[in-house]
C-alpha cells in the first residue's frame, strides 16, 4: 500500500476532533482507508505526544466584572494512544478493530473528569471491510467532523480553527438527555422509585453525555458507512443511538418528550495537488425547551464546504460553514425562545522553509438571526463576531519528531460594557472559567497565547 495512504490512515486516528495532523493534498483526512489496513492480519501500536509550553494572557471580561490574568501552562493538543488490528476473513471481507485512549504526559488526570482518558474513549470500534465499503460500530468522529481535516494545514499546537470558531465547540460522548427540570442527564442515577434525579445523585456512573451545541463531534454509539473510495471521491453516513432517552412520565411541562437524534454525511474528493469536502449534519432534541410551550425536540443543522492546494512548496485552505439552531419556543409567548445562525469561515496555509515550514491562519464566525438580542448558544453570542488568528513555524527533526513555535490571538467580541459577548476558546485546552479556573470562559474575554512545543508520533 502507498506510505503515505498508511501514515494517513494513523494521522486520521490519532488526531482529536478538529486537530488533524498533517494531511497530504492527495489523501485528506475524510478519504483514508478503514483502520487495520496497514496490517493484514495482526494488531498495531500507534500514538502520538504533543507537548506545548505555552503562556496565556486573557483579557478584562467584556463587562469589566473579570480582571486580566497572565498564566503558564503545557497544552496537550490531542495526544492520544491505540491499538489497531485487522484479519482477513476470505473473499475480500475482512473485519477490523481500533481501540484508542487521550494521554496526559504532563499531569495525573483522573478518568472520571477527563473526557476520553479511558480505553475506548476516543476513536474506538469494530468494523467490517469489503469491496461494498465499510461498517463501523463504536465512538468515532462524525463525518461532518471529519470534513475540517481536508482544508487544515496546522498541524502543530492545536491552535487552529476546527473544533473553535469552526464547529461553535468540540465534544465526544453520548447523544444528551435531559430532566424534567431542565437538568442535563450525565447518566443520571435513579432514586428509589426508579425516577432519575438531580441533586448528589446527578453522577455520571457510566459514559458521559456530549456538549448540545457543538458540532465538532466525537459521538458514542454510531453507526457509520464509509464507500469504498472511486474516483477521488468518498461518501460516508452516521447516525447514532440515543441510549439515555428518557420515558414520557419524565417529559416536559407540554407534555412532550426528548428523542435526541443525529445524523451526519460527507461527501469528499482528492485528486492530484486538490482536495475538497462538503459536509451536513443534523441534530434534533439536543436543545429542548423546558417551560410551558416549549419544544422538546428542536431541529438544529449545519453544513459546511473546504479545500485545499498543494502548489510544491506549499498549500492553502479555506473553509466555509453555516451552524443554524433551532426556535425552541421557550416560555409564555415565546419570551425564551432561543434560535440563532451561526457562519463562520477560514483560510489558513503553509510555506516550507528550510528544515520545516510556516503556518498561518485567520478565521472570523458571527451570530445573527436572533430570535432574542440576548441569545447565546455555546460560544456564540447574538450580534457578536469573534476573530481567530495563528502563526506558527515547524522545525521537523525527523520523519516522527518535530519543534514548534506558535502564537494564537482570540478576539472575543462583546457588545459594550455588559455580560454579552462570545466565549471561544481552544479545543480541551486548559480551563478558564472566570479567566482560570475551570469550566468555560468569560464573555467577552480575549485570549493570546505563545510558546514552544514538542511533538513525536509512533
């Protein structure tokens, strides 16, 4: 098989969501083979360690209620650790497995807080492989996810665009479920009476459930199809199970009840020095009003469109996508009622110079459409911009080994001095609640970053 098909097939993997490593122009991320091709029959080691020192500065909140902070920190951008195998069954059938787990080199991080620090938790399944195409079970990145890969050119830091301004947020886990009080359920514990509840017994005792609004995803329980590859060109269809769906009694005050589901597709294409991907995806019930009136299965759906060029000495890609969100006609008289459009886009590109090459990326997402001026979906806020840019140079050591240095700047818009304003920040970065801390960022809260990493694959 073509080495580079097989480096990619292991770059694919072990990259998070919206943090693909390098791709070439001839094979993106969406149009790789399924895992355990580069053995006929056996079981491959595989990972890869990305360390990055870095230094964080975050501004004044938009309301002024938050001071700046400067802070250390060593960001680890999607290291991860697995084991693939395949064996051939006879008559071009063969069936294949990959099990995949996030690594921490930096710190203890215990599993139950740390999403996919566990065997499985990330790009995890079985499949079956034929000349028909492939079928996969298990926690895998949805097609639409996988789309960001073919127009991404950094591949070092995890500072790029995917899974930030690019997906409004990055998640893996299962499809969410909610209380009847509007509670989200985390594998919610049921009390005597078999009625799930809130309070001390909120705990996650299995799998966690993924973000609402994000659609960079990572989602457990999928079902996906890959067609083989003709032409150039590679389909590849998911949906998932929603194995936390409550039942009616525990519905909403309309009498309703949640049935989450999602479906996700990808059409990609590679031939010669161009690649491009078109990507949908569809959400409904992740979202649910919880008041009078409300909709407990609103329709959320995105779409986007990337590409790149490979012109010899280097390569340029862009990226365009539309997040629209569901009315979910909260509250008397719609008083509550929360639907917004999200567009965002990208270019980002790198030029070889001497024993390595720059990387640079610029990218700018809006909110409009509101069906409230208040209205804030995830990172997104009703009427704000928020702009990304990143340079960066790699100094590449070897065919595994890598230095890097990388500047990022988030501009976080916020509208006057009050508590509206966006939250973008990086995929499964270092926390910074209330510029710091833990949970999410202060609205309004710009951040920059700069520093030196270090990055080996094996």
């Amino acid at each position: 098989m073509n080495k580079k098909l097989m480096a990619l097939a292991v770059a694919g993997a072990v990259a998070a969501p919206g943090l693909a490593v390098a791709q070439t122009s001839l094979t993106p991320q969406a149009l790789v083979p399924a895992p355990g091709v580069a053995s006929s029959n056996g079981i491959t080691l595989y990972g890869r360690l990305d360390e990055f020192v870095m230094v964080n500065k975050f501004s004044t909140s938009g309301n002024g209620a938050v001071a700046e902070l400067k802070k250390g920190d060593i960001y680890a951008a999607g290291n991860a650790m697995g084991f693939r195998g395949r064996e051939d069954l006879g008559g071009g059938t063969a069936a294949w497995f990959q099990l995949e787990i996030g690594v921490w080199p930096d710190a203890r991080m215990e599993a139950s807080a740390t999403t996919g620090n566990n065997w499985g938790g990330r790009n995890s399944g079985i499949g079956i492989s034929s000349g028909a195409g492939d079928v996969l079970l298990g926690v895998w990145d949805t097609p639409y996810n996988v789309t960001y890969g073919v127009w991404n050119s950094m591949t070092s830091s995890g500072l790029g665009a995917a899974g930030i301004t690019m997906g409004n947020g990055n998640t893996t886990g299962a499809l969410p479920s909610f209380l009847s009080t509007g509670v989200q359920c985390n594998n919610i514990v049921a009390n005597s009476s078999g009625t799930p509840v809130a309070g001390t017994n909120a705990v996650c005792v299995t799998e966690a459930t993924s973000n609402t609004t994000a659609f960079s995803r990572r989602t457990n329980n999928s079902v996906q199809y890959w067609s083989p590859i003709m032409a150039g060109f590679q389909v590849k269809l998911m949906t998932a199970l929603a194995n936390y769906q409550q039942p009616n009694t525990n519905g909403f005050a309309n009498g309703g009840y949640q049935k989450a589901k999602e479906w996700s597709g990808s059409l990609a294409y590679a031939q010669g020095p161009f690649s491009a991907a078109f990507g949908y995806d569809s959400h409904e019930g992740f979202r649910p009003g919880t008041t009078a009136g409300a909709d407990a299965n609103p329709k959320d759906t995105a779409w986007t469109l990337g590409g790149k060029f490979n012109f010899g000495m280097g390569e340029v890609g862009a990226g365009y996508e539309s997040i629209k969100y569901g009315d979910n006609h909260g509250g008397a008289n719609g008083a509550s009622a929360n639907g917004m459009t999200v567009p965002s886009w990208v270019v980002n590109g790198r030029v070889n110079v001497g024993p390595g090459g720059f990387f640079a990326s610029y990218s700018k997402t809006d909110a409009k459409s509101c069906t409230t001026s208040t209205t804030v979906i995830g990172s997104a806020a009703c009427g704000v911009q928020a702009k990304m840019f990143a340079l960066g140079y790699d100094y590449v050591l070897s065919k595994r080994t890598k230095m890097y240095v990388a500047f990022n700047k988030i501009d976080n818009g916020a509208i006057g001095n009050t508590t509206s304003g966006s939250s973008y920040y990086y995929v499964a970065g270092p926390a910074a609640n209330a510029n710091g801390s833990s949970g999410t960022l202060a609205p309004g809260t710009d951040v920059t970053s700069y520093g030196f990493g270090l990055q080996h694959t094996f």
